[in-house]
C-alpha cells in the first residue's frame, strides 16, 4: 500500500480500538483490546502503540498521514491532554497527544466523543443533507455534540454540549455528579438506577415482573436487562423505559429550543431500542419545545451502529473543522 494512512484511535472505559483507514469511514485494518484503566494509562497506550505498528506492517503502509484520538470528557484538546473521564479515573493528564506524536512523528488530534460522534454521523451517517445537527452519545454516560451552520460548536471552553449536567428535576437518580440530572434520568446509568426503584415499589405492590429475580438474586439490574425485559412484554420494564422516554423527551425539547436543529441524531440506547423510548420522548417534546422549532426537527437514530466509534476517531483524524 502506498498512500500514507489515517489512524484512529477510540479510547473507552471497556475497550480501546486502533484502525486505519485509507478512505474514511472504510477500514483497512482494527485490533481491540480491553482498556483495564485499574492499570492505568500506561498499560492501555502501550498497547495503542503496539496495535498501529502491528496494523501498518500488516498492511504494508509507508506512513501515517495523521492519528485521531476520540475518548471522553473532561480532556484538553488543545493541548491533547485526557483529564481522568469517568470512566478512566486513572488517567490524570495523559498528554496522549505529544505520546503519540513522539513516538510517530506525525500529527496527532484530540476530541471528546460526543463531538467527534457528531461529525461522523454528520458526515457519513443520519446527519447527512443536515446543516443544523445534534447527535446525542445516550450509552452509560448521556452528552451531545452540536453542529451548527456545517461546522462543529466547541464553546469557549470546549465544554458545547455537556446536556447531561443540566438538571430535570430537584430530586431524582444521579448523573454527572448532580441528582435529577438529564444524564441520571436518560443514561444507561441512570436507567439502571431508575429499575432498582422501580422493582422495589413493583414488589411492595405484590406487582409480578421478571426483573426482580435479578434483585433477589443480589444483583443491580442493567439498562441491557431492562430493555429485554421491556421487549419481553414486562409491564413495569415498559414503564421504566417510558419514564426514560419521557425525561429524554424533556431534555432534547431544551436542546431544541436553544439551538433550533433541524434533526437530532441517536445513537447509543436509542438506537437499540428505537420507539420504545423514542415515542415517549416525541411526545414530550411536541407539548415542550416551541411548536415551530420541534416541527422543523427530526429525531432519528444513529446509522453508523457499533462502528461509529471507529469513524469518529477516523474523523478526527482528518479534522473536525473541515466539512462538506
């Protein structure tokens, strides 16, 4: 292969994923491995290093043109600093950034990814023919990334998009650190957290659900088992989703109030589950958000599926100021 290649690198709490590409979104070639961030940063990076010397043997590149690093907020994208996400409490100021630049001499780009997400779907996925677009990361955390006149928002201090701080109700499951927030309501936490209240009153009611075997058992219930419970026909899992579905509703009619998008784009829980928490939240939104503003903007479901990780680290790469 002659061409100088593109490297993505997509840095989770789970997993890491190292992929090259020629011609984004395509693939060349991808190893994953666990992240482990109870090692630290150090273990991972190894590993991410490893990964693109074994990918670019094996493909016979000449080079890399460019190294795209997409994982989750707080970070320095500037600077290519992370800044201990959640859900890598490990890695305190990693400047993963200069790392990689060192050791390949090549350019290296840091994004959080709900903004590099954003633009992949933008670009290649359900944000395509958009020019006002929000994507929504709705998984165990709950964020946007939000695109207005074709180019990507950062705010002043990169901090654009944050949804999942902003409060719902005074009280309520927990989120970002605040209670009652849109994370602690529409996340895969926070409907985990939503369940076990749930399946507590369900049982003081003498009300059947397959659920509490799950709690009888002394174990926390998760959003996946919510959603197979719900598409099993378990009515309190039915309302679990629908009080997710609504709260989610309640937050978008914000986002669409303030930014006027003319579509919204899901990915994450949503995309597995569609209606059965995008209807509850269609609702909301046609008695909260202006009349006008929530005609004008269609909520879909992300196209890119489990590959969007991969296009957004490739999309970084590449650049996220630059656009169709």
């Amino acid at each position: 292969m002659s061409e100088k290649l593109l490297v993505g690198v997509d840095i989770g709490g789970t997993k890491t994923a190292v992929l090259i590409s020629q011609t984004p979104p395509d693939v060349v070639g991808r190893r994953e491995f666990p992240t482990l961030p109870e090692k630290g940063a150090d273990h991972a990076i190894r590993q991410v290093i490893d990964g693109i010397r074994q990918l670019l043997s094996t493909a016979g590149a000449q080079g890399i043109h460019a190294i795209g690093v997409s994982c989750g907020s707080p970070l320095d994208r500037i600077n290519g600093v992370i800044q201990s996400p959640p859900n890598l409490a490990t890695w305190v100021n990693v400047p993963i950034k200069s790392i990689l630049e060192a050791e390949f001499g090549v350019a290296c780009r840091l994004e959080n990814d709900a903004n590099a997400g954003a633009v992949a779907e933008y670009r290649f996925g359900a944000g395509r023919g958009s020019r006002n677009m929000i994507f929504i990361t709705m998984g165990t955390g709950f964020g946007a990334g939000v695109i207005t006149d074709g180019r990507l928002y950062h705010g002043s201090t990169d901090s654009a998009g944050e949804i999942g701080h902003v409060r719902l109700t005074r009280t309520g499951p927990a989120g970002y650190g605040k209670s009652g927030s849109a994370e602690g309501w529409a996340s895969g936490g926070g409907i985990a957290q939503v369940a076990a209240r749930a399946v507590e009153l369900a049982l003081r009611r003498g009300q059947q659900t397959t659920l509490a075997e799950i709690v009888n058992a002394g174990n926390s219930i998760s959003a996946k088992e919510v959603a197979h419970a719900a598409q099993q026909g378990d009515a309190v899992a039915h309302g679990i989703l629908r009080k997710t579905g609504a709260k989610l509703g309640e937050a978008l009619a914000i986002l669409i109030d303030l930014f006027n998008p003319d579509r919204i784009v899901i990915g994450g829980i949503a995309m597995r589950l569609g209606g059965l928490i995008l209807e509850p939240a269609r609702q909301v939104i046609r008695r909260e958000a202006l009349p006008h503003a929530a005609a004008a903007c269609e909520i879909v479901t992300a196209e890119l599926g489990e590959g969007i990780g991969d296009a957004a680290a490739l999309c970084v790469a590449m650049g996220l100021d630059k656009h169709e």
